[in-house]
C-alpha cells in the first residue's frame, strides 16, 4: 500500500504528551512540562501516515515564525518516532525511520526559510537530511556532530560503600579524589526549592568564567526551573559545607526514560570546595533511589565542561545539529 504522509499542526497536552511517553526518541526537551515554561514559540507537528500517526516535531520558531532555530535552554528537538507498528522486523523499522524522516526534511523546508535543530541521541540516521536536494550546490541541509555523555545510576541506588557504584571505578582519579574529599570534609547534599538562589549562583558562576548573561536569559531559566519544579519532572539539590554554607546547586530534569543534568553553579568564594562534585554525585543516589537509572549529562562540548562530565565515568555518545541556511 502506498504510504501518504503529512504534518498536521500540533499543540502541547495530554495528546502531544501521549506521543512523547509511547516515543523511544523523545526526550524531556519535547514535553509539555518543559516546552510550555522556556518562553519560546513553538512549532509542533504531527506526521501522520494516512490516519496513522507515526511521528513528532519539535521546533523552535522565530519571533516572526519565519525560522526553526536553537535556543540555548532546549537541547534536544525536531522528529522523534512513534513506537513500532505491530509485526515490524528491524529492517522495516529502519526503513520507515528514514522514508517519515525524508518526508519531514522536505516539508520543514517548505515551511521554514533557515532551519536549525539538534536531533536526540538515538535518532542516528541523518541520511534524510544529508539526501534533501542531493547533488544541488544550494537549499541543502548540513549536519554538525555534537556529544554528549550517559551515565548508568541504578546501582547508586543500593550501594553500601563507594566500591559498590560501577561508575566509582570508572571515574577519573581526579573526581574519585573529590568524592572521597567531600565526605571526608562533610559536605552534605539535600533537596532545594529556593530558585532565586540558583539564578544568583549561576550568574556569579558565569561572571567569573568571564561570559556575560543577558538578564532575559537568567528570567527564562528561573521561569524554567520553578515551572519544572512545580509540574514534578525536576529535583533541585544544593551541596553544603560542614559549616552549612550552600555551596553549590544543580538542576535535573528527567522523564520516564532518564534524567538529564540541565544547570548547574556555585558559590565562586567555595570553588576550591569538593562541593561542586558532591551535588552531582549526591544527586545520583538520590535520584536512583526514585528509580532513575540513567543520567544524561547534557553536553560535553568545550573542553573544560567535557573534561568535568566525562571524569564521571559515563561513557560518550554523538548527536547530530542539523541546519538549513535559505538560498540567497
């Protein structure tokens, strides 16, 4: 049967979630919870196969609705795919995967003039965005490799001692120093609620690496966070010193798939502190022990904060940014 595809405008809610939850490719990024609280204007999209629903599209729009373009606080977007139709084998999975995702990069590029998304991790086959207008010198889409890193968490959950923890093992000697030095110095991580606090680290943590933030941004990001909070799909956690001083503060997100580590700062009168290992690595257990058993780290793409991720122990995995500039 020959298969006819189309997109149909689509809106955050119970339907749009319900696909989210069924798609093995979506990602917090895409759920109402988050999009709804980041201040962006959206375009979502259903690719239905006939009557069938097959897909979803994620973009952010420009003010004027012209562009698809990146947004610092939304990571991960364009299509992720249903689930399976019943009785597919491997090879009809990937087959289909490609002809909705050729669909797809056809009509964004009828109905954006530039277009720029970063796909989720596991949506590995760019081929259709590569292929649109192949052998053209112009009105083609590129595709840059990005990465980030993943980190197994389950065993945190249980662990009697730090040999217990797989990750432990697999860390750099640097932050396995820091793990030690912080229960060593008495550095204790709980749950934290005071937002205000976060935006106020975060603005010190940025000043001090010499990056200005536009006080739009830091109203998003508070706006985000509280949103986050308040709908249940984040935990914000602050490490204090012995002495009880917070000294630093880390938000995650997560979805039913896995957490992802979304922002973190600290106090940079205490950057010497193992504080700022203790609230990632604190937040682990706390976070298996709601039976969270994978951590995306959400990002190792400068050397420095690649370097700090990495030294984790998770492993590494590539995502693609996709991009369409309009012919001139």
């Amino acid at each position: 049967m020959a298969k006819t595809y189309r997109l149909q405008s689509a809106a955050l809610g119970p339907e749009w979630d319900g696909l989210v939850a069924a798609s093995d490719d979506a990602t917090i990024f895409s759920t109402s919870a988050y999009l709804a609280h980041t201040g962006c204007r959206l375009g979502l999209y259903y690719c239905y196969n006939a009557d069938e629903l097959r897909a979803g599209i994620a973009v952010i729009e420009s003010a004027d609705g012209e562009n698809a373009v990146m947004d610092d606080l939304v990571i991960y977007g364009g299509p992720f795919f249903g689930p399976p139709t019943n009785g597919q084998n491997r090879a009809q999975r990937i087959s289909e995967r490609f002809e909705i995702a050729t669909f797809i990069a056809e009509a964004l590029a009828t109905r954006y003039r530039d277009i720029s998304f970063a796909l989720a991790p596991s949506v590995t086959d760019v081929r259709p965005f590569l292929w649109h207008n192949y052998g053209q010198t112009h009105d083609r889409y590129a595709v840059d490799v990005r990465y980030t890193s993943y980190l197994d968490i389950a065993d945190f959950a249980q662990a009697h001692k730090l040999e217990d923890i797989a990750a432990y093992g697999e860390a750099s000697s640097a932050r396995r120093q820091q793990v030690r030095y912080a229960r060593r110095d008495g550095v204790a991580t709980e749950l934290f609620d005071d937002v205000n606090a976060f935006v106020a680290f975060y603005r010190m943590t940025m000043e001090r690496q010499g990056e200005a933030v536009e006080t739009e941004k830091l109203d998003r990001m508070e706006a985000l966070v509280a949103g986050l909070i308040g709908a249940g799909a984040a935990r914000m956690f602050v490490s204090r010193t012995r002495e009880g001083a917070p000294g630093s503060i880390a938000v995650y997100a997560f979805d039913r798939r896995r957490a992802y580590y979304l922002f973190g700062a600290s106090d940079p009168a205490l950057r010497d502190s193992p504080a700022g290992t203790a609230v990632l690595w604190d937040a682990f257990t706390a976070l298996a022990k709601e039976g969270i058993t994978q951590i995306d780290l959400e990002g190792v793409n400068s050397p420095r904060r690649g370097w700090f991720k990495l030294s984790f122990g998770g492993d590494l995995r590539a995502y693609y940014q996709v991009y369409k500039k309009d012919a001139p």
